[in-house]
C-alpha cells in the first residue's frame, strides 16, 4: 500500500514483553519519541535505559503520544487497556491513531473498533507473522485493516517493523488472516515430528533427516527457521506453546460457531494440551515435535 504518509514523532507503546520491547527499541533507534507502558515495572525500566519515556496508565501514554501502538497476548488485556479504567479510551482523540499487533479474536477487534469510533480517533489492526528474531532484526510481515486512510497515515512507522506489509481491507479482516495463518503454524510442527521419527527410527541421523525435509519440496520457512532448534533439542521459546494453543483456541471458537471443520487444528490442540498439562506449555511450540517420543511423558 502506498500513498500520503503523516509524519509521527511521538509515540506511545503498550506491551513491553518478548515481541514489544524489540519493536519499540527500533521506533527509538529511528528517532521517535517513546512512552512505554507495561505492569512489569522491569519491562518499562529497560525502554527507558535505552531513551524512552515510562508512563504508568495506557491514559497517561496515550495523552502523550500521537500513534498509540500494542502487543499484548489476549483478549482480555486488549480491553483492559483500551476500554478499562485507565484505558486508551479515555484519553484518545480526533487526529490520533491506535494501531494494535496483538493476536486477538475478530470480535474483542470489533469491539475495540467501537470503542475508538466513538472517541474520533482512528484503528489499525495489524497482527504480525514472525517471532522476536524477526521483531529485532525488521524483518516481520505485517498483516493490516482498518480504515485505509488511517492504514497510509502510519505505514511509514510500520515500515520500522518489516517490509512485508499486506491490506486487507476496512474491518477485521487481518485478524481473521492471522488466526488462518497461525492455525498452520500450530499444526506443523506434529507433522514434522512425525516425519522425523520415521526417518530417525529406519536408522537416519536426526540432522541429516531434518537437512533432508529442508533441501526438499516439503521444506518450508518455518522448518528451515526451526532447523538447529530441531536438531539441538533445545526449546528456548521464540513462541512458547501457551501462546500458540491460545491461537488455535481462537480459531477452534470460530470454526465451531459457523459450522467449519477443523479436524487437523483441533487434534493438534491436543498435543499442546499435553505440553501443558506436563508443565511444559512455556517452551518453544516447536516442542510439540517430539509427540511421537512421549509415551507417557513430555520427553
């Protein structure tokens, strides 16, 4: 999408965790102004030590800032920030922008979209695909809707995140891409480990029949990311499994209320269900590979 650009120089940054503190830190290398907010004091304390500003309500942020942007991990905290006291809401205007990257359902989307209307101010959904490599480095795709004026205002600070930037349209359109994209996210991993323990228990090294999958048709940019992750054992979450199951659980809801099959989706779930239920749901998704291995137990 391309078209007029307003210039930001102030802007304000819910959500400081994994993914959130990478992006905001590039809006601060670009030569923003910062607000940063976020319950872990911590999580604030380290925005500010690289020059940003720490505010102590998503008010107080956004009364501060011109772009108001969030990364939070689930529904209720969305509306916690936008419509709860203290809220975006409360302090939002005409000529103001709030662009939120959370993965949340269409319909807390929508209800966050009626909140802002009612404010003048405007909405930009953008739900990202990538992890906090792609989150540091810029490298993410940016899934869009919402207005398409609003959207053209803020793509030149979006641009800070990845050039991969895609328009789908007025209302929660991203949202439902997201969901759909994630859904294969969450599934592909049990396929590979799959593979990977026939190819193993026939005699196979588990490097070479990982190096295999990904020098061949069935390679894909998740298998190839998650290369020495499978190989190594080593499950240092980029996306921990907790975060993916909720995703999936988003989908599910979906599916079930319009009547959509989604066998493969909810069979995987419940592998995740056992990383979780083992104490493990903290752990990078990717662990859900090793199912066929568990027997009884998350190995």
């Amino acid at each position: 999408m391309t078209g007029r650009q307003k210039e930001w120089k102030r802007c304000g940054w819910i959500g400081l965790g994994a993914m959130g503190n990478p992006l905001s830190r590039r809006l601060l290398t670009a030569g923003y102004e910062l607000q940063g907010c976020d319950p872990n004091p911590d999580a604030v304390r380290r925005i500010v030590d690289a020059g940003g500003h720490g505010a102590r309500t998503p008010a107080e942020l956004t009364a501060k800032a011109e772009i108001i942007l969030s990364m939070v991990p689930n529904d209720a905290v969305l509306a916690e920030i936008v419509s709860g006291r203290d809220g975006i809401a409360g302090s939002i205007g005409p000529g103001q922008v709030y662009v939120d990257l959370s993965t949340v359902s269409p319909g807390a989307s929508a209800a966050v979209a009626e909140a802002i209307a009612k404010t003048g101010a405007s909405y930009v959904r953008c739900p990202v695909s990538g992890s906090t490599g792609n989150a540091e480095n810029g490298t993410l795709t940016l899934l869009m809707s919402g207005p398409d004026d609003a959207v053209k205002d803020v793509e030149d600070v979006l641009a800070r995140f990845g050039e991969n930037r895609l328009y789908f349209g007025p209302g929660e359109e991203a949202r439902i891409v997201k969901l759909m994209i994630n859904m294969m996210v969450g599934v592909m991993p049990a396929l590979i480990g799959e593979a990977l323990e026939f190819g193993v228990r026939q005699g196979l090294p588990r490097d070479v029949a990982v190096d295999a999958i990904n020098n061949s048709v069935a390679a894909t940019p998740l298998s190839q990311y998650k290369s020495e992750m499978l190989k190594s054992g080593d499950w240092t979450p980029m996306a921990n499994s907790n975060l993916v199951s909720k995703d999936m659980d988003l989908a599910m809801a979906i599916g079930k209320d319009q009547h959509i099959p989604l066998p493969f989706t909810a069979m995987v779930r419940q592998y995740y269900a056992m990383l979780q239920a083992g104490g493990n749901g903290g752990d990078d998704f990717f662990r859900v590979s090793t199912w066929p291995n568990w027997g009884g137990k998350n190995d």
